[in-house]
C-alpha cells in the first residue's frame, strides 16, 4: 500500500472514531426506510453485510423472498438463486418506478 493511502486511512479510522464517541458530527447521514407493510414473504433488500464481495455486493439492493426462519432468498451476481442471513440485509421499501425498473431488468436477464 502506497504511503499516502495508507495515511488517508488511517485519518479516516480516527475520524470514524471520534464520531462513535460522539466527539465529532459525522460529514453526511443517510437513512433508509425500512418497509413494513410489503407482503412478509417477498421484497426488496439492500445488502450491508458479505462474506463473499463477488457474489453479493454490498450496499446493492435485491429483489428478495423473506423467510419466517430468519433467512433471505436473493439471486447472486453469477445468476443463482442464494440464501442468506436476514443481517445481511435491510429489506427497504421501494417507489414504484425503481420497482418497474427492477422487474424490467428482471425480464431482460
């Protein structure tokens, strides 16, 4: 790692640090919606946990099937179906026209 990104790093591990004891004001927050009132088994989700980078992305969100054991069924970046954890995900709630993006795309795939 070059000196200077290690250095950027490192400033920024400090500053996450002040900011968790409250010594500092984060520079932007962002809040997300959880919803509630989507049918329980089916939705969408924004990831925000992965053991594994290339088949489930970070802060991407997915059309998701909801299990009542604590699991979420996605399709993964190779294309196959997948469950995860319910902490791995957020379920978010979606304006109608992202949604008719995502079943567009659905339908191209």
């Amino acid at each position: 790692m070059k000196k200077e990104d290690f250095e950027g790093l490192l400033e920024s591990v400090k500053e996450a640090g002040e900011i968790l004891r409250g010594e500092r004001k984060p520079a932007r927050e962002f809040f997300i919606e959880v919803d509630t009132s989507l049918p329980k088994d089916e939705g969408y989700a924004l990831c925000v946990k992965s053991d594994e980078p290339e088949l489930l992305v970070p802060f991407k969100v997915y059309p998701a099937k909801f299990s009542s054991r604590g699991r979420i069924r996605i399709i993964d970046e190779e294309g196959e179906a997948a469950v995860y954890p319910s902490d791995y995900f957020i379920r978010v709630k979606l304006p109608d026209e992202v949604k008719e993006v995502f079943i567009e795309r659905q339908k191209a795939a």
